[in-house]
C-alpha cells in the first residue's frame, strides 16, 4: 500500500448559520483550496462527501454530484458520498485513503457538510431520531441523550465518576473552543455555570452535551509523490481503526460504561501505526456527552479503566497533561455538524501537527489521533504523524 498524507485543509464557522447548505460547501471548500494554492479544482481526481441527512434538512440529493459542481471538480476516478451518522466524515477520510494506498488515485478532497438547523430547530430533534432504530427504541423516546446518560449511570455506578468531573469535561472544552474562531460558542464556563445548567437526561446537563449546529470542513488527500510535490510539511494518515458491536442498545449486553469496540479500533489503528497511546500529543474524540470523552479516555488507553473522571479532574486531558484531549473545544464548544465532525476533527490535527493552531497550539505535536463513534457500538479511529515522527 501507498503512503498517504493530509496536504490541505479548511474548516467554516460552526454555529447556527443563516448560510445554505451549498453556501457551506462553498465556504470549506474555498478554504481548503486557499490553505494549498498550487492545487486547484480540476487537479482533483476524487471528492467523497460525508453528510447525514440533507435529505431531512436541505431537501437534497445526490450530494457529491452537488457539491463537485459547486467546487468546479471533476473527478475522473472517485466519487461518494457516505453517510454513517456521526463517523461519517471520518468514513469518507477512510475510503479516500484506501482508494489512494491502493493506487487507484493520487489527489481525493474530502468534504462534511451539514445544515441541522432547519426548516426549524425543533425538527432538527426528531430528525437526530433517524441515528437509532426507530422501530425498537426511537419511538419510545431513546434518542441519544437518555442513551449515553444510561452510560453515565452505569459509569458512575460502577467507577464512582462524578456529575462534577462530567462538568469539568464541559468546562475544559468550552475553554479551547473560546480560542478557536470557528467554533459555535466562543466563551469559556464555569463548573458552577456547567453545574447550574438545565438537566437533559440526567445526569447530563446541558453544558454537557454537544448542540445542534451547522457548518463544514474539507481536507485533500494526496499519495506521497504528489504530497512531497505539494508541501514540505504533510501530514501522514499512520493508523487507521473501525469496530462495531451492535446497533440497538439491547445488543451492547447492558454493560453501558464498556465499549469494547472502540478499544478494537484504537487497537487496529496503534497496531498499523506502529505506537502505543503513550505516544499520542493529541486527540480529537467524540465527546457528544461528557461521559463519551471520559470513555473514550479509558479505552484508547490514556488510563485505566474507571479512571476517567479523575484523569479530567487531574488536568491529564488538558495542556500540560498526557495528552491533550479536544484543543480545537471538541463537539461541546465547536458543536457538531454531524457529517463535518470527522472532517474537522482532521483539519485541526492537521493545523497541530505543521505548527499552525495559533493560541491553542499543541507544543511538540507529532502524532495526533481522532475518534467518533455513531451510538455507543460503533468507533472509527485514525492516527496521524508528522513528518520525521
């Protein structure tokens, strides 16, 4: 297989946005054209789109098509969308990077998109409902929220975790995020802020949760001759991981605080990447609710199983720590635009890696690590490495 590199990379103002759906393609796909200027649209040979549910939101179809047209690329050996609810956009990075290892292309864009905030909000609720069955479980109201807080229970029960070490999770994230232009809340909060938020499904508190939110992000891939031609900095995909238990929460055996498949995943991805977890400078993960980031400590090896509250409570997680978990403010401050998520998560640890995240930068960042995870069953996890590391 072929050595392959992120050479470019663009993200869009996350929040509720008044832009439109292509508006937003428009936005990430400038951007990332402008961050590697000798790569223009009609260079691409490939562009794979991961967006979950325009169909709801935008009233569109055919979204890879859309989007090509909308950025003057026509791709001559890839074209895709994928749709894998919240890994969707870190599915898309996986299929332009087998495609590319495999000699079938050489320079592949991969764009997420999503516009969740429309026709209005509150439909935005019901459509986040098509992620889990809705024959067995949507229908009776076990839509994410109660979902991931039956793992905080379980966690708590289990490990002693605490509702004030979930909230330092909010509180860690909210204040990268206040150091990053493009994430949908710019202030940083307070535990008593955090604490003294709306309960959601307890113990999840609003501060606790990631929002709904519009935007866009855009990487290129290229094969290493075309990477070495293009930049003296790439960024090289090292590792890459994906693990499903089940679909249904009746299929994860009701052991809710383990999540077996991600640690499958980061396996897979340390394996081919040749590290361990105590190699990692930073990591991008899934923190839809406060407990999936103290999990996802736990089973990507950053501590001990049932050590994940006190490991964000200890400052592990944050600068100066083992590793610094979410420096862009990870789904709580960015938010989460569903198909752009992965893509974005990339984008910043392309930024880390070649020394450009501004105030919020990693020092030393040479390998640099991203995980989502679509429910508590299914993980997707890819390692990246600077050159040299």
């Amino acid at each position: 297989m072929r050595k392959v590199a992120l050479v470019g990379a663009g993200v869009t103002k996350f929040g509720v946005r008044k832009a439109t759906y292509r508006d937003l393609i428009w936005e990430a796909g400038k951007a990332c054209f402008d961050s590697v200027p000798s790569v223009k649209p009609h260079g691409l040979e490939g562009l794979v789109v991961g967006s979950v549910m325009p169909e709801r939101t935008a009233f569109q179809s055919h979204i890879s098509s859309l989007a090509a047209e909308a950025l003057g690329i026509t791709p001559s050996a890839l074209s895709a969308r994928t749709e894998h609810m919240c890994a969707s956009g870190t599915v898309g990075i996986r299929y332009a990077y087998a495609f590319i290892a495999a000699g079938l292309a050489d320079l592949v864009m991969v764009l997420g998109v999503e516009k969740l905030n429309q026709p209005v909000a509150d439909e935005a609720i019901l459509n986040m409902g098509t992620g889990v069955d809705r024959d067995w479980e949507a229908c009776y109201g076990l839509t994410a929220p109660p979902c991931f807080a039956l793992a905080a229970q379980k966690h708590m029960a289990q490990y002693g975790t605490t509702e004030e070490q979930l909230g330092l999770v909010g509180v860690k994230n909210h204040a990268h995020a206040s150091k990053n232009p493009n994430a949908h809340f710019q202030k940083g909060v307070t535990l008593e802020q955090v604490m003294g938020s709306r309960m959601i499904a307890s113990p999840l508190r609003l501060f606790m949760c990631s929002p709904i939110t519009d935007g866009a992000a855009a990487v290129i891939l290229a094969s290493e001759e075309r990477a070495r031609d293009l930049t003296d900095r790439p960024v090289w995909i090292r590792g890459t991981g994906q693990a499903l238990d089940g679909f249904t929460l009746t299929s994860l055996h009701e052991d809710y605080a383990h999540w077996p498949a991600m640690k499958r995943a980061s396996q897979s991805a340390y394996r081919m990447a040749s590290i361990g977890p105590a190699d990692v400078d930073l990591a991008e993960v899934h923190d839809c609710f406060a407990i999936a980031e103290i999990i996802a400590y736990e089973e990507l090896g950053f501590c001990e199983k049932g050590e994940g509250g006190h490991f964000v409570a200890t400052g592990r997680s944050d600068y100066g720590g083992d590793v610094v978990v979410n420096s862009r403010g990870g789904l709580m401050g960015c938010g989460h635009p569903l198909g752009a998520t992965g893509v974005a998560q990339a984008a910043e640890v392309y930024a880390q890696l070649r020394g450009e995240a501004g105030p919020r930068q990693v020092a030393d960042a040479a390998i640099g690590l991203t995980h989502n995870n679509s429910g508590m069953g299914e993980h997707v996890v890819m390692v990246y490495g600077r050159e040299g590391a």
